[in-house]
C-alpha cells in the first residue's frame, strides 16, 4: 500500500507534533493558518517548528507553538558544513520530545524529509507536490493542487486529517513586534515602502521608487528592506530605515502603518498578515499563487489594481517591469483610499 493510499491517523492518538518548515520567509507565514488549524482542533498536541535560525524570529513567542527548534542551514556550507550538519544530525536525534509524535513535513524537500525521517518518529506526513524524492520519508501523502496558493495547499494537510477550517478562521498569528531603536515616539500616519527583492525582474527601478514616493507626498514615507543599491530616493517626507530593522521591527513598522506597498517578497507575506492596508506589487509572478493572501489587501498587476483573485489567467501571465508612470499611478491610487 503507498503512503499516498494508507489511512491517514487521527492526531487524538498523538502527544506532539513536529512542524518541519526550515524556510523561507513567505513560505513560514503561508503555513501559520494551517498550524493554528491543528493548534485550535487539537489544544492537547504540544507543538514545535523546525525553523532555519534566520527566520525563527516570526515564531517565537507564538501562541500556536511550544518551542521553536533553529536549523542553522547556513553553517552547512561547505566541506567544513558537512562535519557540522553531522554533528547536528546526532543532537536533533535525541532532542526530547512527547511519544508518540507525528512530523508535518510542509517544506517537501529532500532535505525536510531526511530531517524529518532522522527525527525517529513512526509518522510522517507530507504533501503530494513533495520534490527531490522526499515523499520516500513518508507513511501518509495528503493530494494537493500544485497550482493552488501556498496557504490552501498547506491547509489541505490539517484538513485531511479531519479538522474542518472556515474561511474566516483563517489568520496568520505573527508577533506583536517591538519598535526599532531611535523610532520617533511622535510618528504616526506614514507609508511603509518595501520595493526591493531578491528576485529578478521584481524590484522596483531608482527612477520608479522616486515617482512612487513623489506621488505619496506629503505622506510620510518609511522605507524598509534590504538592497546592495546605495541610491535612495530624494523628498523630505522621505525617512530611509532601510538595512535598519529586525523581522520583529519590521513586523512592528508594517503593523502602525497607514498603508504599505511592497513589491513581491517575503516582508509583502508579512504586511498582508498584519496590516490590510497593503498592496503587493507583482511584475512577473502569479498572484493568484503567490500574491498577497488575505481578500482585503490590494494587488498591482498588469497594469491594474484589484484583488488577487481578480485576475484573469492572461492577466497573470503578463510580465512587465514596473514603469515609472505605473509607480506614479500606484501612489496616487493609494493617497486616494487613505
């Protein structure tokens, strides 16, 4: 019998659950709904989540988890790496835990499902779009649409082991954040800007950022994020926090914004979590798939502005880079619903 046939278990006979999803950022907080689902159907699970280090940050302190375990992914690398994942590999073997336990592999790599199948306990779950051979590892496969928006896809999981989800229980419990140091307690009412990604094609150009901020004007712009490009727009309603925040201080800046505008990445996910002010900005990718997920956060694409699932299946096949008349068009549309 395959592990996509057997009969999935009930987590009433479990004592704890194993949330393996190492990375990435949006990836982390596409999975919250389907924990809290699990969390909230079955108080009794204590509950941990493999996290790699780097984004353990989004997790800690959430009511949905017990104890959040770092993967420090980025110590691997290398001939010296390899020493170290060995190393680690004993340790995460005799980390202590409640039997009998069941492992959620939401990542569906090879890796996730080696970590998982090391961790020695009898079941593991995971998704039928698992790639890099990792549904090898598992006992039971939950079927899943691969085109579907990662946030149904993962809750397809808790839903096959029998717990029903209303749309209007689907959240994302983030936490509450902290202010960055030297924040001015005085400073209310600003627009946060994320336009930088690692994706190609998805940043916003020096000259579209400049007439994005020029149409928010007088609004205070914040921007935030990361980029290797020392060009910054010019304005005095400008306040440049870039290469300045933390995940929890960039948590708490999108959360007190009266609006935020970010291109496709992973600081987007994290606006349209907490803040329905938010409009993501997509020139290539599908936002059907991996826009922004809440219905009432706003979309840019192809030229327009609607909800994600808005969109024609044309619509979303489009790719254009972002014209600095369309960034002028966006800020203007937001200073008229703010």
């Amino acid at each position: 019998m395959s592990a996509a046939t057997r009969q999935l278990p009930s987590l009433r006979d479990f004592k704890s659950a194993l949330i393996v999803k190492p990375s990435s950022l949006g990836d982390i907080v596409h999975t919250l709904p389907a924990v809290k689902a699990i969390h909230d159907a079955h108080p009794h699970l204590k509950i941990r989540w493999l996290a790699n280090t780097e984004w353990t940050p989004l997790l800690q302190g959430s009511p949905l988890i017990d104890e959040v375990i770092p993967f420090p992914r980025k110590t691997f690398r290398g001939l010296a790496g390899l020493l170290r994942f060995w190393n680690w590999r004993r340790g995460w073997m005799l980390l202590p835990r409640e039997e009998p336990e069941i492992v959620l592999d939401f990542q569906g790599l090879l890796r996730s499902g080696l970590v998982s199948s090391w961790r020695g306990s009898q079941t593991i779950i995971g998704l039928s779009d698992a790639r890099e051979g990792a549904h090898w590892f598992y006992q039971h496969t939950v079927a899943v649409d691969a085109g579907a928006h990662a946030v149904d896809r993962y809750l397809e999981l808790p839903s096959a082991l029998g717990i029903q989800i209303e749309p209007e229980d689907i959240t994302f419990e983030l936490p509450a954040g902290n202010p960055p140091a030297g924040w001015p307690e005085s400073f209310t009412n600003f627009i946060a800007v994320h336009p930088w990604s690692r994706g190609e094609g998805k940043s916003l150009s020096n000259a579209a950022l400049q007439a994005l901020c020029d149409a928010l004007a007088p609004h205070p712009v914040v921007l935030v994020g990361m980029t290797e490009d020392k060009t910054r727009p010019t304005g005095g309603h400008i306040h440049d926090w870039s290469h300045q925040t933390s995940l929890p201080e960039l948590i708490w800046i999108m959360r007190r914004a009266k609006y935020c505008i970010s291109v496709d990445s992973g600081p987007m996910h994290i606006s349209a979590a907490v803040n329905p002010h938010t409009l993501g900005i997509h020139t290539w990718s599908d936002p059907r798939k991996v826009g922004p997920y809440p219905r009432e956060v706003h979309v840019w694409k192809a030229g327009r502005i609607a909800r994600r699932g808005d969109f024609s299946a044309d619509e979303c096949q489009t790719e254009a880079l972002m014209s600095d008349q369309a960034a002028k068009s966006i800020g203007e549309w937001v200073c008229g619903v703010i």
